[in-house]
C-alpha cells in the first residue's frame, strides 16, 4: 500500500475495508442523554420542524417514510406517542467528529464518507479476526460515546457498505459481519436487494428489475459489456467491486469544496429590513469561519432571498457581489452581503427563506496582493484579527465574538426548533443537573 496524494492505493489481493456505520445517528444522539427513549419511537424534524428526516426502528415499522412532511403523518405519530425532536444539528455534528476520532485511533486510514459513516482500509493491521476486532471497536464506540454502530469488513468499499447493512438488519451478526470466504460474499449478495447497492440510483433499480435483476447477487453475474450499455462505466465498476475488484479506492482528504453556503428558512415571514439585516450578517459571519478553516478565500459573494408563498407570482432572488481582493476577513464578506442584500430587498413583500454563499474559492496560500492594494500590512493584521477571533469562539465553543452587525437575538428570524433537546455539548447553561440525595444508613 502506498499513499499517493490524498487517496490510498490498494493492492486488491489484499485490501480490507470496513464500514463503520451509526445506527439511526440523529436519534441514537438524542437517545444519549434520553435513556428512557431505549426501544421507544422516535423521530427528529428538520429544520423549522417540517419533515421527518431520522427515525428509530420502531417508528420505521410504522410505514413512516423519509423526508415525509410532518402534518401527514401527524395523526399516526400522535397515536403511537413517537416523541419528536426539532434537529439539534451541532449536537449531532460533535457527536459525529467523537466517533471519528475513535476510528482515526483504530485505523491508519480513515475516510470520513458523511456525518454518520465512514470508511476504513484496514489491511495493514494485519489482523487475524477482523470480525472479533469489528465487535470490540463497535463496544468501544458505545462504551465512550452512546451510540450504537454497525461495521461491515470486505475486501471492496462496495462489499463492506452491503455488509455493515447486513450487520444492521440481522441481530446474529452482533453489529458486525465479515464477508470473508467466497460463501459469506455469496450469501450476502443474494440477501442484498439490487435498489439497496451503494451506486444503484432510485432511477437505475427499477430498470435493472425490469431485466430480471432483483439482488446484488444477480447483477454480479452481467458482463461488463452489459453493466456498460446498461449504466456506463459507474456501472461496470459497481459490477466489478461485487465480485470483489477494487476500484474505489479511499479518499483520506475530501476535495476542497467549490461554494460555502449558509441558508435558512425563517421561524416566520420577515418583512423588516433590520431582522434580514442581522440574518445575513450572521449567515456572512458563519460562511467566513468555515472558510478560514478550509484556508481558503472567497473571491465573490452571492446572496438571494426567497418570498413567502402569497407571493408566489414573485421568484428568488440573488445578486453577486464581487470583491477587489479575495477574502477570508469576516467584516469584509458582511460588508458584501448587505451591500447585495440592499440591491435585492422589495420592501413590498415578506420573506421565507434567505442565505450567503460564498463562490469563487481559492486556496489562501496561492493568492498574489492586488495591485489596488496600497496597505499590504493591512491585510496581514485584517487575518492576525480573525486567527484571534476563531480561536476565542474554538476554545469556548461559541460565537462569543461576532460583529456588531450579526443578530444576538436568533429568534427573530430563526427557524422553528420548538422540540429541540439541550445543547448538552456546547453549552454551559444547557448541561444536564444532576442532584445527590443523601439516603438514610438507618
């Protein structure tokens, strides 16, 4: 194995991957500091509290489907006495980075696919019983963090997402399968269903049922030409991982991203210029952290607003502003998207939805002076400032400095979190109390 850039070179005789998957994550972090909610429905809201976006098994059992909006299936909810949890997304975000440093001291490879998987190459560890060692790290997870996971090995990224699945869903497996001898990958394809292959669209798995292909197993049988004519190269590449080639290799660092964006939908419709003022203040102000920690610069800045629906016959809107030196300064990006949000206001109608993104990014490290700019040690103290700034809010896990511009009272213009749990993380005043009683020796 060798390391080339920012992705890891397997040699496929010899790869092992693994899938280490959080179970139900939204829920299994709000369970955490919920015990009495073990084995009991639940279910997390999106933003402004509108759609079903997590749910525990028992309320999957219910025929409650992903993303269903909430006033459809209010009734059934309420019937069952699911408890609801408006999302509580930095919760599950620090939860998310805790897992991740688990998995980073137990692998020498770790790609950090989403918020609740993420991938291993393990072969290195040279182990003997790559299942015992799935099911001490599984314990370890729930041991040091709450939260219940699922972990496939395989010789393929493809194999170990189908096995983590099969983990999930059968309890004999005890959270962890290994597809190791030809038999374990045989029987796994033919209980996998074609529409659940990692690759598979909602699109390409009807059309594949349709040819008579019902399970991974079956698809794994076409030939390439087949698998090309049928779904282009992702396709033959699927095929072929299910036999187990390695073609996706393990991306250790994700690509720098091309846009930062921050967006909400309002608590309620916003008419007042001064609440939009201080919302995009403070989306401006977020994009700018995240940019910094990306070190990068921003050499534009869009921003839009979305009218409420009685103003239908009106569409978003959105302006760029362009800035004469690229950028990671805080009170520079702010100036930007209130001079853009000056440009796109109509004081004749009410907002729903508003946001900042930043385009044109570029690598901070890789930007020349501009030839308007006559202070170049303005710019050194500008990002001196912001180095401080970040380091203040980091240590203390809060915006505790910001720009006067940004809104100190969020619900003006927040989205609804009416059944948000406590930031039991992240903040001082929200953690849980506990009280000592003293008992009687009598």
């Amino acid at each position: 194995m060798k390391q080339n850039g920012h992705t890891i070179v397997c040699d496929s005789r010899g790869a092992v991957f693994a899938l280490v998957d959080c179970n139900n994550f939204f829920v299994s972090c709000e369970r955490v500091f919920r015990p009495d909610l073990w084995n009991k429905p639940v279910a997390v809201l999106s933003n402004n509290d509108g759609c079903i976006v997590a749910r525990s098994n028992e309320v999957k059992l219910l025929g409650v489907p992903m993303g269903i909006p909430l006033f459809k299936v209010r009734d059934v909810l309420e019937a069952h006495k699911v408890t609801l949890f408006s999302g509580n997304f930095p919760l599950y975000g620090d939860f998310s980075q805790r897992v991740v440093k688990i998995l980073q001291a137990a692998a020498p490879y770790v790609e950090v696919y989403s918020v609740d998987e993420s991938f291993l190459e393990i072969s290195s560890l040279r182990l003997s019983d790559y299942t015992g060692w799935a099911r001490a790290l599984r314990q370890c997870i729930f041991q040091w963090t709450g939260i219940p996971v699922s972990i496939g090995v395989a010789s393929t990224k493809t194999l170990a997402k189908a096995a983590a699945e099969y983990a999930k869903q059968l309890p004999e497996t005890e959270g962890a399968y290994h597809a190791q001898t030809e038999m374990d990958r045989e029987r796994l394809l033919k209980w996998l269903s074609v529409s659940d292959i990692w690759g598979i669209g909602w699109r390409t798995a009807p059309k594949l049922r349709q040819r008579g292909i019902a399970t991974a197993y079956d698809l794994a049988q076409v030939s390439d030409a087949w698998a090309q004519a049928q779904m282009g190269i992702r396709g033959v590449q699927t095929v072929r991982e299910l036999k187990g080639e390695v073609w996706f290799r393990l991306a250790t660092d994700r690509e720098p991203q091309k846009s930062i964006a921050r967006t909400r939908s309002f608590g309620h419709n916003m008419r007042n210029y001064y609440e939009l003022e201080g919302a995009i203040a403070t989306f401006a102000a977020q994009a700018s952290a995240k940019l910094r920690s990306q070190q990068e610069l921003t050499e534009a800045v869009m921003i839009f607003l979305r009218p409420a629906r009685r103003f239908e016959q009106y569409q978003s809107t959105s302006v760029v502003i362009r800035l004469m030196q690229p950028s990671a300064d805080t009170g520079v990006i702010i100036e930007a998207a209130l001079k853009g949000l000056q440009a796109i206001y109509d004081p004749d109608l009410s907002y729903k939805k508003g946001g900042v993104i930043l385009v044109d990014l570029k690598s901070a490290q890789a930007v020349q002076v501009s030839l308007f700019e006559t202070n170049p040690q303005r710019l050194e103290r500008q990002s001196a400032l912001m180095r401080s700034v970040d380091a203040i809010n980091k240590r203390f896990n809060t915006r505790l400095v910001r720009h006067a511009s940004e809104h100190i009272d969020r619900n003006a213009w927040h989205s609804k979190r009416e059944q948000r749990s406590p930031a039991y993380m992240t903040s001082w005043a929200e953690l849980p109390l506990v009280r000592a009683v003293r008992c009687s020796t009598k």
